[in-house]
C-alpha cells in the first residue's frame, strides 16, 4: 500500500523473513515519483511477431491456387481455344484420352472436327463428280451439235445434191439431237428448281394403276424399246392419290428408263403396285455397293452403264427429289450381278 503528502510518498508493506515478521517503509519525495500504467496482451504480441511469417504462408497458399488454377482451369482453356483455332483453318483434331475438367466440351469438339473432316471429303468427292458430270454434259451436247451441224451444213450446201430421202434423214436427225439437248436442259432445269425448293406441286386426284399403265405403253411404243420386256401387275384397279400428275409420270419415266439404259434388252423389267407402295425391278447388271450409296445423288453416273455417257446423271436424283416432294419414301437395294429393285411409298 502506499499513501501520498504534499512532500512525499510513503510505501509501507509487510514481508515473512526466515519465520520473522517485518515491516518496511519507503519514502520518496513527491517530484521524484511518477506512476505509469502498462497493459500487456500477449496474443496481440504473438500476432505483430508473426506477420512476415504470415504473409510468406499466405505468399505460398497464393502461388499454390494459382498453380492449380492455371494447370487446371486456365491450361485446358487455352487449349480449346487453340483447338478451336485450328479448326477454322482446317486443321482436323485426334482423340484426346488425356483426364480434363472440360472432357465434355473437348469430346464435342473432337466430334465437330472429324465431322467436318467427313463433310470436307464428301464435298471433295462431289467436286470430283461434279467435274466429271460437267465434262460429260459437255460432250453429250458437243456430240450432237455437232451433228446437227454436218447435217445443216449439207441441207444448206446447194452445190450438194440430196435425194428427198435423203434431206429427209438429214432433217430427222437434226430434230432428233435438238430434242436431246432440250432434254437435257430441262433436266438441269428441273433438278435446279427441285434443290432450291421452287416448284409449287399440282396435285389432283390420279388413279396410280393407270398413271403407271400410259407410262408404260409411251415407252413400249418408241422403236427403240420396243423389244424389251416390262411386266406390269397391281392388286387393284383403281388406286386414288393426290398427285401432280406430270412430275410423278417424270419419276416412272426416269426409273423404267434407268432399267433400261443400264443393262441388255434381254432385261426383264418388273412394275408391281400394293395399295401406296409401288416396286420396280429388274433383272440386269445390278448396281455394286459404292454406286448403291451414290444412286439418288445429282451428277452421279453408275459405272456399270453398257453405253457411254448416256443421260445426264440427273434422272434418279430427280425422281428422289419428286418423291420427297410427295412426302413419300423412295429407296433402292441391289447386289452386282442380281438386278436392282426401287421401292416408291406415297
């Protein structure tokens, strides 16, 4: 304890000394005496201490998210948009079996790339085709332009003696070949028109069984396919549809001429109709399995014609396109060697 003066300060206590009690006093003058008070917090000590400690922790914590982050998140990340980079420059991808956070989004990725690698080889294919179909088309109008023009050149030579007979030939076999090359023209016509969706159908009610009955005997009675064999059966005689009359007779007329163009006129051609659905088959060459997947497909000409560069390669395609029209399913199944059946279901 201690007491205070005007003078002095007086502290008096008591302490045990070797079993003896004693008592101390202690005087200071007043000037000489000051009195401060401290408060000591040891866990605020602990913590001022530690703080470089903490922030080298908090240093390495950070470099360790961010290692993880980047190898993790931001790596995977740049990757994708790498792979999707090289896709715009045609640059196809493989499989990646690596473990990733974005497996999902790089599965899609590497099926978008062999995707587009498929699409690039098929448009590769098709201009290859294309070509092909477009040196063909040139020759099949070269040819018989240029006999159209032998022939007017001889009419028109007055020096030139002709026969009647004779100018009449001459005169045939313009009008033949003009209308070769009018056919063809209307089947690039046509087929244009039908791909880009243009045609506005006519449909009418048409009974199918004899549809089919004057296509048969228009060809039948051409000199040219007079010898072959079609066969014709159906269940019953009248069979309404709402059709466009002209374009499904171009569809018949292009699949009866197909059987024909493509093999021997010893080809038995069979036409069976039951209820909607209509098959036509024959007997011929048939067609291998790579002509069967291209056999609807524009510009594409099978490679088991007996004559050369006949038709323009458009004939089935139209006649799928026509069906399709219909709302109707058309579709072909053939092995080499065993003929080719077309089924049509309107």
């Amino acid at each position: 304890m201690y007491q205070t003066n005007e003078s002095s300060t007086i502290f008096i206590n008591d302490i045990q000394l070797n079993e003896s009690h004693l008592t101390y006093l202690l005087f200071f003058p007043l000037d000489l005496v000051r009195r401060y008070t401290l408060h000591y917090n040891t866990e605020e000590m602990m913590m001022t201490h530690n703080i470089p400690l903490m922030l080298i922790v908090n240093c390495l914590i950070a470099l360790f998210i961010s290692y993880i982050s980047t190898r993790y998140l931001v790596k995977p990340l740049n990757d994708i948009i790498q792979n999707i980079v090289s896709l715009s420059k045609g640059h196809y991808l493989k499989p990646n079996q690596k473990p990733s956070l974005y497996r999902e989004v790089e599965d899609r990725i590497t099926d978008l790339s062999q995707q587009l690698q498929v699409t690039q080889y098929e448009r590769q294919q098709m201009d290859t085709v294309r070509e092909e179909w477009i040196a063909n088309i040139s020759h099949d109008i070269k040819t018989p332009l240029t006999s159209i023009r032998g022939n007017a050149e001889i009419m028109a030579d007055m020096s030139y003696e002709m026969d009647l007979i004779s100018r009449q030939k001459s005169a045939q076999t313009i009008i033949e070949k003009s209308d070769y090359i009018k056919n063809l023209v209307d089947d690039l016509n046509l087929s244009t028109r039908l791909k880009n969706k243009e045609f506005i159908l006519n449909k009418k009610q048409v009974n199918l069984v004899s549809l089919l009955r004057h296509v048969i005997i228009e060809i039948m009675n051409d000199p040219k396919y007079e010898n072959y064999n079609i066969q014709f059966s159906y269940d019953n005689e009248y069979i309404p549809l709402m059709l466009d009359e002209l374009l499904m007779r171009r569809v018949f007329t292009n699949l009866m001429m197909n059987a024909i163009t493509h093999n021997e006129e010893s080809v038995l051609i069979s036409i069976d109709i039951k209820d909607h659905t209509i098959t036509l088959k024959d007997n011929g060459v048939g067609v291998c399995e790579e002509d069967l997947l291209h056999i609807f497909k524009r510009y594409y000409r099978g490679t088991n014609t007996k004559k050369p560069n006949v038709g323009s390669g458009l004939g089935l395609a139209i006649a799928y396109d026509i069906v399709k029209l219909h709302e109707g399913i058309i579709s072909a199944s053939s092995t080499r060697g065993n003929g080719l059946t077309i089924t049509i279901t309107l």
